[in-house]
C-alpha cells in the first residue's frame, strides 16, 4: 500500500520517470526476448534487480553497440542489434498524459526535478515517444534538470547521485521529496535525509495532497 506523508514543508520535488510519469511493462521485454529464444532474461533485469551488465549499460560504463555485442555473449543467442533494441524498448508503453498536465501546475508550486535510472537506448526512445504524443521535443524543459542515470555514472539506490542533486541545485533535503515505484529507491532516499514517497499503482501523482 502507498504510505501516505505530511508533505507541507516541500519546497522541491524529485520525480522518477518509470512507473510515475510513463507506463512500463517489464514482462513486455521479457516475453520479447523469451520469443527470440533468450532464456532466463528475468536473472539479468527487472524492476527490482539489474545484474552487471545492466548495471554498466545504465550508468553509461558501455555504448549502445558495447551492450549489443556483450548481450550476445551473455545471453548465447546471436540476435541482430535491431532485435535486441526492439526487444529491449518493449517495456516502454506511453506517457501519463494527465500527469504531464499536472506537471505543468505543480511546478507552478515546486521545483521540479527528474532522476532516472534509464539508458541511451530507452532515452532516446521515450524521447520519441513523448513527441509521438505531445508533438513537443522538449521533455526536460518540464524541470528545472532532469538527472539520468548513464549522464550521471550513478543509478539508485546508491545514495551518492542523490547527494550530487542536494549539493549540485542546493537543495535542504528536509525540503525536497523524492517520489519513486520501487521501494527499494525511495529507502534509499529517505536514507540520505529526503522525504520520499512510493507511488504503487494504481495511485498516480495528480492524487497526492501537493
């Protein structure tokens, strides 16, 4: 169940992206690759769980091309680039458009961040997507920066990229709420002193008492 805080002393928000702001299905990818004979894909990535590979891929350690050919190699299937991106973006479904309506209220309010753990290859695909659906190219204009894991050389839950976004935009953590699907985020948060909130659908941000 989403726990339900006092959020009157926030002057600063920190969205996630996934699950809070756009629509993922991670079972989409791992099907995708099941299909493609990839077996055992639910050991390398999920919600709550990225082995090394994922890990390198999403702090920007490897290239898009790095990842193909090292994904081969893990995997021991001999899939084409094309294959592995399409089956990789599967999980990617749309933007919550009311929610980016509301966006545009609260930072009327707040200042408002993004902190994402992604990668180029879905970047530049959710990029795509929220043209696709806004006609706009400017996703990150919503905030005042928006931090994405493989720019940052960090993802969560390690505490030290959300130290860098305190210390980097001078922000009280006492002051600032970070807002995340997975659990295992928002502790992290929370232990670095900033109050955090796990959004569990089907609550969607416009519910809360900002």
């Amino acid at each position: 169940m989403a726990d339900q805080q006092d959020f009157s002393g926030v002057k600063n928000i920190i969205f996630d992206l996934g699950g809070v702001l756009f629509n993922i299905d991670f079972a989409k990818t791992e099907s995708a690759f099941k299909a493609l004979g990839v077996t055992g894909f639910h050991e390398m990535f999920t919600q709550h769980h990225a082995n090394d590979l994922f890990i390198q891929l999403e702090t920007g350690a490897l290239t898009e091309l790095e990842f193909y050919e090292a994904f081969r190699s893990a995997s021991g299937v001999q899939l084409t680039n094309e294959q592995i991106k399409t089956a990789w973006n599967a999980l990617l479904i749309d933007f919550r458009l009311p929610t980016l309506a509301w966006l545009e209220d609260i930072r009327e309010k707040y200042q408002i961040f993004l902190f994402s753990n992604t990668n180029q290859i879905h970047h530049d695909a959710f990029h795509a997507t929220f043209q696709e659906q806004t006609g706009r190219d400017d996703f990150d204009s919503y905030f005042v920066k928006a931090y994405y894991s493989q720019h940052m050389g960090m993802r969560k839950p390690d505490l030290a990229p959300f130290h860098q976004i305190l210390d980097e935009q001078g922000l009280l953590a006492a002051e600032t709420l970070f807002i995340d699907d997975t659990i295992k985020n928002v502790i992290a948060a929370r232990e670095a002193g900033i109050l955090a909130h796990h959004l569990v659908w089907p609550q969607t941000l416009p519910e809360l008492p900002l």
